[in-house]
C-alpha cells in the first residue's frame, strides 16, 4: 500500500454513550473513497493495539495503510483506557456496541465526502462488535479480521480445553511434575467454578484468585451469539483468518462469509496468528505472549494487505473508477 505522507492524523475527542472517548482521526490528502471505523480486541487495548504487557500499533499501522489509499480512518481508546475515561471493570459488552456506534456516527460527520461510505474493520472482539452495530445501524462495508462465528460460551471453552491438553501433553519433567500432581484436572475444576461464579453474579466485576475480573463483559458475551446477527448484514463483507490463529477457528472465516446476506469473501492465510503476522512455529496457548511479544518487530502479513487493498478496489473504488 501507499506511504504514510499521504495521510494526516489528528487527535480528537467525541462524545461516546456515556462519556468523551479519545482517539486519532486520520484524512486523506486527496478525494476520499470512504471512510474506515477500526474496533480494537479485548482487553485494555488502546487505540493504536498497545497495552502494558504488548506493543504491537496494530491498529495505527492498519490505519495508516487503508488512510494511504484514500480512506479516512477512525481508531479510539476504550472507555478506562488511554485517553478516555472511565472504569474499565464496569463496562460490558453492550457499553462496547453504545461507543462504537457513537463512533460510527461521528466519523459519518466529519467524513463529509463520504458519510455514506463507511466501513467497519474489527479485530478479535471488534468483529462481535462490528455485528451488533451493524444489526443496530447498518455500514456500507464489513472487514472481520480473526473473528468468531459464535458466542463467548462457545469459544471460551474451548481455548481452556486446548491449554489443557498442552498441559497434558507437556514433556520432559515439568510434564511429568503437572501430570504427577493432577494439574490439567485442578485447573478445570478451578475454570468451571470461576464461571460458575460469574454467572451465577450480578456484580459487574469480581475479584478472583485475587485479580479483579470484569464479570458483566463475560455474561453479556456469554449471552450474545453474533451469527444471530450476521444474516442482517446485506453489505460487502470480508472475513479474514489466519491458518495458525488458536484463539478463534479458522474455518470461522468461511462461515461468517457464508452467514452474512450480502456480498462476501473469505480467506485463511497461511501461517498466519491471531496478531495478523506470520510464524514458522508451532502456536500453543501456553505461550501465545511470547509468541506475539516476537511478532510485533514483524510487519503485518501482507497478503492480508494485499487482499484487503483488492476488495476496497472492487467494492470502494475511486470516484474516477480507477483501482488505486
């Protein structure tokens, strides 16, 4: 894609569902194909894909890529996080859907050449979001990049089934120690009587093991299964995967493709991990930080850039139709 000169970044505040909500809003130097709303994944992360423990501007550098060629982009921080404001214990998932659709709103105002072009890209948790925003306003375009086809009840277990079975399957003599003192089946009982406990509370937070946990996030992702949403989605849409991604399942991409109403495409690339850059290894759940904590002096993959660079060309080209 094209270089960062072509774009200019300014720091701005909007008004979210309940608060001011800081982010960076990118504009082309010339006339615009659209405009580009990026919805971070869980956890603390900022606007640009950085928190405490990774650094990655997944996000910046994503913007700053669509902004080159020809797209005013929108990245923000989460409530509690960055620049905006607020108790991140105490935000739940339709809190995320409130801010984001605010978000959608604003970027239409201030995208003025393209109020009627805008597109959502989520990442991780942003692809539930991207759904339910939509199903609430709809966007004239979709880009899901690591998402899931189904709710948290479902994914979450899974990934704990997973790490388990690494522990299982651990060699050498820590493997032999974990396997000794029955540490897959404590850390299962413990999982399964922590979620029991989140439940079965109305507290928006907890403190488990001695860590606060936000529990209103957990139960109102436990109760929202976005497929429910996808079948409203009649705008192009775009589901990217990666073939390495243990977070969510690959074949997700195929199936968010095929639930959407509209006009899709999918993708699994090769190699490919949840932080949308490539590894020759083998990825564990066990030691996905470490993983990513070596990804991020890596560039993201550019066959992604290269697929979405093709589907803005045939779903926003230009005003002169010509590809970019």
């Amino acid at each position: 894609m094209k270089a960062m000169e072509q774009i200019r970044e300014e720091k701005v505040t909007f008004q979210g569902a309940e608060g001011p909500l800081a982010g960076t809003l990118g504009m082309p130097s010339g006339p615009a194909r659209g405009a580009v709303l990026i919805l971070a994944g869980s956890g603390p992360i900022d606007r640009d894909g950085n928190s405490r423990r990774l650094r990655m501007d997944l996000y910046r550098d994503l913007a700053r890529e669509i902004g080159a060629e020809g797209f005013y982009t929108l990245r923000y921080d989460k409530r509690g996080v960055g620049d905006s404001p607020g108790d991140p214990l105490t935000v739940g998932l339709w809190d995320r859907v409130d801010d984001a659709a605010a978000a959608v709103g604003y970027l239409r105002q201030r995208a003025e050449a393209a109020p009627d072009r805008v597109i959502i890209l989520g990442h991780s948790e942003g692809c539930i979001i991207a759904g339910a925003v939509n199903a609430r306003a709809g966007v004239q375009g979709l880009v899901l990049l690591a998402g899931a086809c189904e709710s948290l009840a479902a994914t979450s277990p899974r990934q704990q089934e997973r790490a388990l079975e690494e522990l299982r399957n651990m060699r050498g003599f820590g493997g032999f120690l974990i396997r000794l003192l029955h540490v897959p089946q404590s850390q299962a009982r413990k999982a399964k009587t922590t979620m029991e406990r989140i439940l079965n509370s109305d507290r928006p937070w907890l403190r488990v093991s001695g860590v606060k946990m936000n529990t209103k996030w957990i139960r109102e992702h436990f109760a929202y299964d976005v497929s429910q949403d996808l079948p409203k989605v009649t705008c192009p849409t775009l589901a990217i995967t990666g073939e390495k991604d243990v977070q969510v399942l690959p074949e997700h991409a195929r199936k968010i493709a095929e639930t959407v109403s509209g006009p899709s495409e999918w993708h699994v690339i090769p190699d490919m991990t949840h932080a949308l850059r490539r590894t020759g290894e083998t990825v564990n759940m066990l030691s996905l930080l470490k993983l990513y904590k070596r990804q991020c002096q890596e560039p993201i993959d550019p066959e992604l850039l290269d697929i979405l660079r093709t589907w803005l060309d045939a779903h926003f080209p230009p005003a002169d139709g010509r590809a970019s």
